[in-house]
C-alpha cells in the first residue's frame, strides 16, 4: 500500500512567516527537503513529521493526513454561513 | 594607496574566474548542484556507440575507445554537479539518503543486467570472431570502462529524472 499523505506544512510557515531556510535548520534538515515535502513529492519519516508538528506546537495529525485538507476559503465560507 | 604587482593581477585574474571559489565550495561540501537530465543520456550514449564500435570492428577501434573514453571522462563530473551529494562533506538528511538509495539501487540493476548480457556477449564474440588473447583483453578492459561510466552516470540519471527542481523561493 503506498497512500498519499497531505500536509499543510505551508499554510502553517505563512501564517507564521516563517521562511523555509528558518524551518529547515529548526528541524535538522536541508531548505529543499522542506519544498519536497510541501509540494507532496516526499513524505517525511515519523521522526521528522514529529520534529515538525513539535516546533508549530500542534499534533501531528493536524499537520499531515491521508484525506485532502479542507481549503481555507471552504473553512472562512462555512465559519461565515455560521450564525 | 599602493600599486598592484603583476602577481595582484594574477591572482585577481584567477579569481575572476570563480575557480577559487568552486573549489573551496566543493570543500565544504556547498557547491550549486543541478538536476542534469541531458549531460548523463550524452554520456552513456558516447560510451555505448564506443563499445558497439570496438566491439564491432576491429578497424573502428581507436575511434570506439576514444568515444568511450569522452564518455568515461563526462561521466566522472557528474557526480560533482548532479543532486546525489557526496557521502561525506555534505549536510545530508533523510531526503538525500532516500534519493541516493533509490538511484543505487536502480544503478546496481542497471549495471548488473548489463554485466550479464556483456559477458555472454563477450564469450561469444571471442568464438565467433576467433579472438586472441590480447583482443579478448581489450574488450574486457573496455567493458570495465564501460561498468564505470554507468557507475559514475546512472545514479545522477535516475536521480535528475526522479525528482523535480525545487526553487530556492525565499530561503535567503
């Protein structure tokens, strides 16, 4: 079985403004290695995806799932439809 | 202020050339590296019409070993400037090791496939064609020359066509 697994480790750099050299040197590993893992061309080890999800301070399923994130738009227009 | 000398000028010449610069890079493990999608197919494309020339006509070898020897020679700078980076000097992570093993691997199949099917070819060259000794050693020697073009060529292959460029966007 060889299943896709989704991030948004991006999404979480941008909000924070964090550039990928600055990521990249938190959690031991080279600025390309973070572009591969955000363009979804590498899945990190377990070590890693924990090293990443330690330094936003969030669990790690909130930053890698096997099912497609939801957009932000599709989030800001539900929380809006809200009353 | 003082005047420079001829060696200032030298020196100011050689490093205009960046040469310096590379060389103490590739030191440092830190020179530019480049997904070479072409570089690697010329080289094993110079390195395989040689051996089929060599191998084919006695008359043609000379030119089939110069070929091949292009080919060799090409292949020995593409480890330098190719994505697989050295195995130490290096900052090497997990994404690194993953690229390198899997290009190995590939590399190792490669070159074992063709070791196979080379030396049922060359054992029946050597009956067919009635060989000598020295042209059986030829042909062997070259063989090996050519093992170590796929060697040094294969993995930055698989490696540049594996994998896309990524650009360095805000990394500064």
């Amino acid at each position: 079985m060889n299943a896709e697994i989704y991030n948004r480790i991006a999404l979480f750099r941008a909000e924070r403004g964090i550039s990928r050299r600055t990521l990249a040197d938190a959690v031991g590993v080279n600025p390309q290695t973070i572009g591969y893992l955000e363009r979804g061309d590498y899945k990190p080890s377990l070590e890693l995806a924990m090293k990443i999800a330690a330094y936003f301070g969030v669990a790690v399923e909130h930053l890698f799932s096997f099912t497609p994130f939801e957009s932000v738009a599709a989030v800001l227009r539900r929380a809006g439809d809200t009353p | 202020m003082t005047r420079k000398t001829f060696a200032d000028y030298a020196d100011d010449s050689v490093r205009w050339t960046g040469i310096p610069q590379l060389l103490e890079a590739m030191g440092e493990g830190r020179q530019p590296r480049y997904h070479l999608r072409i570089l690697p197919i010329i080289t094993l494309g110079l390195a395989s019409v040689g051996m089929v020339l060599l191998l084919a006509d006695r008359q043609l070898y000379w030119l089939g070993y110069t070929l091949l020897m292009v080919g060799f020679s090409l292949g020995t700078i593409l480890p330098l400037f190719g994505p697989i980076k050295p195995w130490s000097g290096a900052r090497v992570d997990e994404w690194d090791r993953q690229v390198r093993h899997n290009a190995y691997f590939a590399t190792f199949s490669a070159i074992s496939a063709i070791s196979i099917f080379g030396l049922v070819l060359l054992c029946w060259l050597t009956l067919s064609q009635a060989w000598s000794a020295p042209d059986s050693l030829r042909a062997l020697t070259s063989s090996a020359v050519y093992l170590m073009t796929m060697w040094s060529s294969v993995p930055t292959l698989h490696a540049s066509w594996a994998t896309r460029p990524i650009d360095e966007e805000e990394d500064a």
